[in-house]
C-alpha cells in the first residue's frame, strides 16, 4: 500500500543549495537527486585539508569537470535512438551532449571516435528556461512537453557553482 508520505505534484522541495523545487512530476525524481549530488560536488572543489606536515598550511582540490552520466529523460532516446549518447558538460546526461565549452565537447567527440561511441551535442536553449519557472518555487522540476531533454540539462544547470569552471584541463 502506498503511504501519505511520497512525494506529490505540487509539493515544494528544497535543495541543499538552498533553491526551491514545485514537483509538477512526479516521474522526475531523478533529477532531484542529481541535484543535490552536484551540489555536493561543487562543494568537493574547495576544501581545506589537515596538512600533514608544519610547513603546509592546507591543500586546495579543485573541481575541474563534472561528467554526468543519468537517463534523465526518454526524449533523448526519441530524438536520436538507442545507438546515439547525448553527453551535457557542465554535465553528461541522458543520451546526448550539453555543453557551453566548445573544447571540452571537442575533446569528448574525439574520445567518442577512438572508442567506438556515438555522441550527439544538443543545443542548450536558454530560452527554454522559461518554462520551468513556478510561481510558488524557484522552478520546476520538469517544463513543457517540447525539449525535454533540454529543459532537463537546464534544470540542472541551476546545480552547478558558477565558481565551478567547465575546463577539459
């Protein structure tokens, strides 16, 4: 039997970087959980850490790429078919690329040859952004019908630290 306590459209949730969610959908909880484990990457970037020695005061890890590999979405397998990965850097997701570094996706498609793998760079269409506004949140968890794919890359988007920089070094 299903309990009261699962999620329900029109739920708000909070991420842990503090932004607001309305669940409109329910069948994109994934994405929720993404978030938050990118937020938590973004965190891994600057930490300060014990030195081991007198001499070293702390050592820095900077978070240089974040690869993202999920099947956030089916309207990736609509648009391009099974055979055909769709990557997004600043994350890697679904079945296609988005990407605002023109290098790092180069890179990418070069890997993508050597190994045998399809990938396909999607547009990351800002103005699809506005379709995941809410009037009670900060966003929605999914916008409307068309680009799916996208609308999920930009969901996420808003995860990522702008500190964060999108670098294939």
């Amino acid at each position: 039997m299903i309990s009261g306590k699962g999620i329900r459209p029109g739920d708000i949730v909070t991420a842990s970087n503090g932004k607001t969610i309305e669940v409109n959908n329910t069948d994109a909880e994934g994405r929720l959980t993404l978030a938050d484990a990118l937020v938590y990457a973004c965190n891994q970037g600057v930490e300060k850490i014990k030195p081991k020695t007198r001499h070293r005061k702390f050592v820095i890890r900077v978070v240089n790429l974040i690869v993202d590999l999920a099947t956030l979405t089916g309207a990736c397998v609509v648009a391009l078919g099974p055979s055909i990965a769709v990557f997004s850097l600043f994350i890697v997701g679904s079945k296609g690329v988005f990407t605002p570094n023109d290098d790092l996706a180069k890179e990418l498609f070069q890997a993508s040859e050597a190994s045998g793998e399809k990938f396909w760079r999607m547009p990351l269409e800002e103005s699809y952004w506005e379709s995941m506004k809410s009037e009670v949140a900060d966003m929605v968890n999914t916008g409307g019908r068309q680009g799916g794919a996208i609308n999920a890359a930009l969901f996420l988007k808003q995860f990522v630290d702008e500190k964060v920089k999108v670098d294939a070094r």
